[in-house]
C-alpha cells in the first residue's frame, strides 16, 4: 500500500539463490521464493519505492515506529554536523529511546543540537541525547559499525 513502510522484498532472476553452504540462513531469508532484503522502504503514489532504513536499525518507542535515517537527516541539516548515526538505547518507560552520535566542527553544543532537533520531530523520535564524537567507528571498509556506538563512552 502507498505511504507504508513496510519490510522489503525481492524476486526475480537476478536475485541469489541461497547463502552458501548455510541452509538456516537461506530458510531464514526468503519466503515463498522472495528474498527478505532487510530493508525497509515506502512506495508512493505511483509505485517507486524509497527505502527508509535497516529492519534491523529500527528502534521502537512507546510503541511508535523511528526510523534512525529520518533523525540522521534532520541532524545532517544542523550547520556543523558533519556526520551523524543514531541508534536506539534502552528506556524503563519507552523501551527504547533515540539517541544521536554526530562528528561536528570545533565548537558546536551538542545539547543545542538536541534542541533544535526537537523543535523539527515529533517528541517520541527527538534524540534523548546528543553525544559528540572525533569519529564514527567504522571497519576497514569505512562502513558505519552502529553495533559500536552504545559502547563509545
């Protein structure tokens, strides 16, 4: 249905047939012949699809669905923010709650980007907090390790 963000499947002669000698992971991915990418994406109106984020990356809160790339977008645009990841900790009240990691120029106030965050989303998806890092952890790929973040002090 248009305007839902739903889990995305594939299928077609150019999708894999299997993961390599690893059937439970095979089993675990397709679904009646569809692959399950693991992303999650909208279509609009006229059938285009625009994917929202990892299935996995989705953090719940109060039973809202927040989806980290819609708050990483918001703090792309704060001036200074040069990078920015934001991952779901956990919350006694809510579950889960957004918390933002952002690489910024010299003298940018994390909390003041927290702020204006949340005067541009809904309460449930403003970061609870900002912390400001030298850099992202990432391999030696440069791909963004967000299973690291919670553990960066």
């Amino acid at each position: 249905d248009a305007g839902v963000v739903a889990q995305v499947f594939v299928k077609g002669p150019a999708v894999f047939p299997g993961y390599w000698r690893n059937p439970g992971a095979t089993g675990a991915a397709f679904h009646d012949g569809w692959f399950a990418t693991g992303d999650l994406g909208q279509l609009d109106a006229d059938g285009c699809l625009t994917l929202r984020g990892r299935a996995t990356e989705l953090i719940i809160s109060g039973g809202f669905n927040v989806y980290p790339r819609e708050i990483e977008e918001v703090l792309l645009e704060e001036p200074g923010v040069r990078e920015a990841a934001v991952v779901g900790m956990p919350d006694e009240r809510r579950g889960e709650v957004p918390v933002a990691f952002v690489v910024t120029d010299a003298g940018i106030d994390p909390d003041a980007i927290r702020v204006r965050c949340a005067s541009k989303l809904a309460s449930f998806k403003a970061p609870r907090a900002v912390v400001r890092l030298d850099a992202l952890p990432r391999n030696a790929m440069g791909k963004l390790q967000k299973h690291l973040l919670p553990s960066v002090p």
